[in-house]
C-alpha cells in the first residue's frame, strides 16, 4: 500500500475512500464497528453518507449478491526503501466455498474502488483447503476427490 500518498489526504477523504470511521470502524452512516452500513443514508448535503466507490460499498455482500467471505488482513512492514518510503502491505487472507462465486467476482469490482488508487498488488495464490471428515467419509478430503 502507498501509505506516504494515502496519508497525506484529509482525515475524511481517507474515512471516505474505505466507507468507514478511521477511530472506531463505524460504517460513515453510523453505529459501530459491527453495524450494518447503510448505503442509502444521505448526508445534509444530499450526498450519500457511504460513497458508492468506496470499499466497504464495491465488497460489500448486500453489493455482491450475497457473496461472503471469511477475510482477514494482517500488516506488514518491511522498514524503509532505498527512497525513504515505508514499505508496508497488507497480507489478505479469504476463506470462501467456491472462488468462482464468492471471490472472484468481488475481486473484479475491486478495480472501480477507491482504495485500489492507492494499492500496489504484488502476488495471489489460491488454495484448496478440504473440510473435515463428515460422518461417512474415510479421510480428510475424501468428498472433493469423489
């Protein structure tokens, strides 16, 4: 991520950009961190509270047809470049049944988010993760190999 560009806008263009409180996490409609975000809620200024390129709008499963994951990032820095800059990123992790419905395609819309201005992708990888052994199975994996 291009922190150095990212940090130097407005605290609310950065809250703006992701669709969220950057203090407590609260979708910009309001609430908590765990509220639902509303992306219908206008500002005074008629302006939708949550704007529709942000991240949390392009990803969200109510914008996805109900496309979810189990996601989490982790941070990562890697100190400072030749130049100076931080060098940091994001490792993202997702978890989801079928890639070709629940991932893929949010990944596809990613590319009209705001977020992706300031994103350097570097490398995916895709996994298989077999679940456990049900009750009429005889190894771990057994139905995705049947």
């Amino acid at each position: 991520m291009m922190m150095e560009v990212r940090d130097e806008l407005i605290l609310r263009e950065q809250e703006d950009i992701i669709g969220r409180d950057k203090l407590n996490g609260a979708p910009l409609s309001g609430g908590d961190e765990f509220s639902a975000p509303d992306f219908h809620m206008q500002a005074a200024s008629c302006e939708l509270k949550i704007p529709l390129d942000s991240h949390v709008a392009i990803v969200h499963p109510d914008n996805n047809n109900g496309a979810r994951m189990l996601r989490r990032g982790y941070n990562c820095t890697e100190g400072l470049t030749e130049l100076g800059r931080l060098e940091a990123g994001l490792f993202f992790i997702a978890f989801v049944r079928n890639p070709e419905t629940n991932f893929i395609p949010v990944l596809a819309k990613m590319s009209g988010d705001a977020l992706t201005e300031y994103l350097q992708h570097i490398a995916t990888g895709l996994y298989i993760v077999p679940g456990g052994i049900g009750d009429q199975d005889n190894f771990v994996g057994e139905r995705l190999f049947s």
